[in-house]
C-alpha cells in the first residue's frame, strides 16, 4: 500500500480521484492548491503524487521541476492530470520531470494503470538516469502520435 497525494483545485476531480486511489488499496493525502501539493512532496510523507496541471499558487508543471531540485525527492513519482491534451501541455509537463501525463476525462482502468505504474515505479527505479531515459522515450512516443503545433 502506497500513500499517494492527489492534488486538484476541482473538488469533484479530486474526490473521483481519491475514491479511485482508495478503492485500490492506498491511502490519500489531499492539496487544493499547488503550494501546499509542493510542501506534501518535500516533506516526504507521500510515495506517488497526482497533480492537476493548472492549480491555484504553483501549477503542476512547476510543482513537479521544484520537486525535481530536491535531491531527497528528486526520485518522488510524479503523475499529471490535465484536461489540455496537446502536444505542447504533455511536453511542458513531461520536460518539467513529471513521470507520466493523463487526460480528462479518463477512464478509471486508465487512471489504475498509471497509478500502479507509478507506484511500481516508485518500487523499482531509484536511479536518476533511468528515470530521464523513461521520459525522453515517453517523450519521443508523444512526439510520433501527436502534430506539433508551430
């Protein structure tokens, strides 16, 4: 069992979210806005975060590169959860150091699979450089699926 912060300023999201979460045997912690979903990852009390992209106070994308300054964090697991699905969101998310990048509305099996994918991760890949190859090949993907705007 992980415990996993879901951080979203909407908070129908975030109640769909945490029943999702808690329904597959974790526990929540819960931030409205990005500052206080910066100080829960910081101080350390969370195995996997959830984070909206745009919060009041910092947005995700910021949250997660500040994240990633901290040495004793560096590694935190971190999922975005956004309603823009452009090529340019998903790339500004995934160069700030975030793990993974899912779109609203998802599908619970979806949002499942990220989550355990995140939790797992959080398990198995400590190394910093294995996690910047992860996301240079997730980028990679996107960059094959997507258009890119000019």
């Amino acid at each position: 069992m992980a415990t996993i912060l879901v951080a979203d300023d909407n908070e129908d999201m975030q109640l769909v979210i945490q029943l999702a979460v808690e329904k597959m045997g974790h526990s929540v912690v819960l931030a409205n806005d990005g500052t206080t979903a910066l100080s829960v990852c910081l101080n350390g009390g969370v195995d996997v975060a959830l984070l909206d992209v745009t919060m009041p106070g910092l947005e995700g994308p910021e949250v997660v590169a500040e994240v990633r300054r901290h040495p004793e964090r560096r590694s935190l697991p971190i999922l975005l959860i956004s309603a823009m699905s452009g090529f340019d969101d998903i790339e500004r998310g995934l160069r700030a150091g975030a793990d993974d990048y899912i779109t609203k509305p998802f599908q619970t099996f979806e949002l499942h699979r990220r989550v355990e994918r995140m939790v797992w991760l959080g398990e198995q890949l400590e190394a910093p450089d294995e996690r910047g190859a992860m996301r240079r090949n997730a980028m990679s993907a996107l960059s094959k699926l997507l258009p890119r705007r000019d």
